[in-house]
C-alpha cells in the first residue's frame, strides 16, 4: 500500500511529527522501515508496557506507543475518561506519521481505542493497513462491566485477577496510589464505551486473544469480523488477558507476518 492522497494531504496541512510530544513514544526509532506499528495500551496501561514488542519489531518495523493522559511522565494531566473523546485526540497527533503504511495494535481497552482512531482516519481519507485487536470482546457487544464502580480495594482485586499489573506494584501502597486514579478512569471510559452506529473500518481485523481469557471469550473475539468490511482472521494464544506478557515474540513474530501480508497484499 502506498500513502494515501489523504494522507499526504494531510501531511501538508496537519500538525508536523513531534519527537518530543506528549502522546507519542518511540523507544527504538528507527527510519529504515516499511511500515509503522501504533500501539494502544490497555486500562491502567502506558506507553511503555509496549518496549519489548518494540525492541523485537525494530528496525524492520518502526514503532510507535501511545502514552495516555495522567501516567507517568503525564501523570499531573487531566485524565480523559472518555473513549470518542480520547480517540479524537489520537488520531490528530497521528495523522503527521502517516508517512508510510500505519497498522494500528491495541490490547484490551486499546483495543476499542485503536478502533475508534482508525475509524476516524478513515473517515478523512487515512487508510491504516489494518488492525490488530487483542483481547478485548468487539465493540457492539455488550458486556455489563462495573469495576470502575469499586472502592479502591475492589479495583486492585480486579487487578489481580488478570495479572496485569506487575505483583511488586500490587504489593507497594504508594505505587498502587500513584497507578488507581488511571486506572480507575480507564475503566470508566471502556466500561461506558457505547458503540456508535456508521462507517465500519475498510481496513481488515486480525484478532488477537488468550484461550483463557477470563473476560473475552472466542465467541466475543469472533464478533470482531462485524466490524470491517475487509478481511478477518483470529490467533489465539495459550494463557490469559496478559498472554502477551510472556509470549512477546510469538506476538511479535505474528504481528510482523501480518504487517508482511497486508503491505503485500496492497
């Protein structure tokens, strides 16, 4: 796929790449690639939950990962708890990288997020090559999710029981203090996240997902081909919500054939 007239209009037109902004990371920049992979960070998550599928893909494949409002080195932001809204800010500072082929990869909420962006490029005449959605159920179906609704104990036990966060974190009270208000807001903008009627993506879906995942069943990731109009394929993967956290380059390894497919079918 080469870049499109969109695109480069919108090169022109939009915001120039800023290495140093806020929402954007790239731990391993590299320019001698074909393609570009953004990835969206789950609840609770940041940009760099995202280094080793980053240290694994460069330089054949550069990387970018989205860093969220109110973590880490954004942690005195304004927490967006709100996924259109979220979505519309992402996709502004992303257009700028459009310069070569983009996929999208989001995992749990970054899942609906990447969605979400990748609707809205389409719609002005940015064409990811496509996206890869992991473990997280499509975004018309529907779920009843509370988590959000908790007191602090609560949230962290629902933390435990996906293993998603690092258990030296879950253990430290000053850490978990730091991480909650994201957390908890992450979870009130995916848990209230209602799709939208309109356009679904062109783009085409692959499906990432834990055969044990406690909250998205295969069922729920085979509802993903609802949401494009081009091709659908699903992996499944040994292990939970967090399978990615100890298969890093099975992951990888299917992300960058994926990517290898879709620049060559295109």
């Amino acid at each position: 796929m080469g870049v499109s007239m969109g695109c480069q209009v919108l090169l022109i037109m939009g915001n120039v790449k800023n290495e140093s902004g806020p929402w954007i990371r790239r731990f391993h920049p590299t320019d001698d690639s074909d393609a570009t992979l953004v990835c969206f960070p789950h609840a609770g998550g940041s940009a760099t939950y995202f280094f080793p599928v980053s240290r694994s893909l460069t330089p054949g494949t550069a990387v970018l990962a989205v860093q969220y409002p109110g973590r880490q080195d954004r942690r005195t932001e304004e927490f967006i708890d709100d996924i259109g809204a979220l979505a519309d800010a992402i996709a502004e500072e992303l257009r700028p990288w459009c310069d070569r082929p983009v996929a999208l990869f989001g995992h749990s909420m970054g899942a609906i997020v990447a969605y979400e962006v990748g609707r809205r490029l389409e719609a002005t005449g940015v064409s990811p090559m496509g996206l890869l959605a992991s473990g997280r159920r499509a975004p018309a179906s529907v779920g009843v999710e509370t988590v959000h609704l908790r007191d602090d104990n609560g949230i962290v036990a629902a933390l435990k029981e996906l293993s998603g966060t690092d258990s030296a974190v879950l253990g430290d009270e000053e850490l978990l203090r730091m991480i909650l208000p994201a957390v908890r807001s992450d979870y009130r903008a995916v848990e209230r996240y209602c799709h939208q009627g309109g356009p679904e993506l062109l783009c085409p879906i692959t499906v990432l997902v834990g055969e044990s995942d406690p909250v998205t069943s295969l069922d729920q990731a085979r509802a993903w081909r609802e949401h494009t109009t081009g091709a659908y394929r699903l992996e499944v993967f040994s292990g939970g919500h967090f399978y990615l956290n100890t298969q890093v380059e099975s992951v990888a390894l299917t992300i960058r054939r994926q990517m290898g497919d879709w620049l060559a079918g295109s």
